[in-house]
C-alpha cells in the first residue's frame, strides 16, 4: 500500500481503525479511522500525520503536539492546527523542559519531535517557554546520534531560534 512514511494515522495507535487490523477477532470494515485525541475523521488516513503518532513518541502521549499534516513524504501541509489550550500549552511546556542536548534516534521523515515542540510554542508566541529556547538554542549542533541516521541538532538549534525571534518580537 503506497504511503508518504510509515508515520500516518494509518498506523497510529490512536486510530481505532488501525487498532482493529492488528487485534484479535477484530472487524476492521466495522470501524472509520478517526484521531481519538483530536476527534477528527480522517479521510486519507496513509497521507495524514501528527507528533502524537508511536514513530515519534515511545509511550503513548493523548495530548496533541502540533497540527495535523496532509501529503506525501516530500512535501507535507498543515491541514488542521494545533488546538491553543492551556493544557496543550502546558504540555508543551512540559515537553520543551525536558529536551536534551544529546538527540534521540527518531524515524527520519518528517518533523522531529523535539523541532516539532519548539515550532509549536513558537507558533503560539508562549513566552513561558523563552528560558528553555534559550537554552537549546545555545546546544551544540552538531551532538549527534551516530549511525544508523546521524541525527544532529542542527535543526533544532534554527528550530528554536526562529521560535525565539517570533516570542520576542510579538509577531
């Protein structure tokens, strides 16, 4: 089945359609895919990504990180935005205080998680998140996970650069 990466709601464990292909005596025609944590019917479920899916997050997480993307593995938009509530915010918050330094191994397409919590407070202009973008824009960018993807920080570092600019300046 042609897919844009194996990170589409497709395969999200908060999909319940994807939930009924690998459960036991399940029926997975009798189910629509639907995200659970954002209560939306998803049409093209194999084109449709998120932070929230389990190539980005080892534990289950049910709090939205960032919007909703549409597209192929090239180029992907934003079909819906993140929800702006304060327990998202907070989450987010949450989230960013515990980036580290040292990058984690990640599936490589798409955004990266950590990029993906920092263009998000960015986004939302959520000055509580200033003293940490301080900080990880000041990581050594070239810490890295090694083989096999040779992740960097680089990334992150503009990441949370940009996101600082848009915090401080008010636009």
């Amino acid at each position: 089945m042609p897919n844009g990466g194996s990170d589409c709601c497709g395969t999200c464990w908060f999909n319940p359609q994807s939930r009924a292909r690998i459960g036991p005596n399940a029926d997975p025609h009798s189910l629509r895919h639907h995200c659970e944590i954002r209560d939306l019917d998803i049409a093209d479920p194999f084109w449709t990504y998120c932070g929230n899916h389990p190539h980005r997050s080892p534990e289950p997480d049910r709090i939205p990180i960032g919007p909703v993307w549409v597209g192929d593995g090239g180029k992907r938009t934003i079909w819906m935005p993140s929800p702006g509530t304060e327990v998202v915010r907070q989450h987010l918050l949450d989230l960013v205080a515990r980036i580290e330094e040292q990058p984690a191994r990640e599936y490589p397409i798409g955004i990266y998680r950590d990029e993906l919590i920092v263009w998000q407070l960015g986004e939302f202009r959520e000055s509580r998140a200033i003293a940490h973008l301080r900080r990880i824009a000041e990581f050594d960018a070239e810490a890295t996970t090694g083989v096999p993807f040779h992740r960097t920080r680089t990334s992150l570092v503009k990441v949370a650069r940009a996101a600082l600019a848009k915090i401080e300046s008010g636009h």
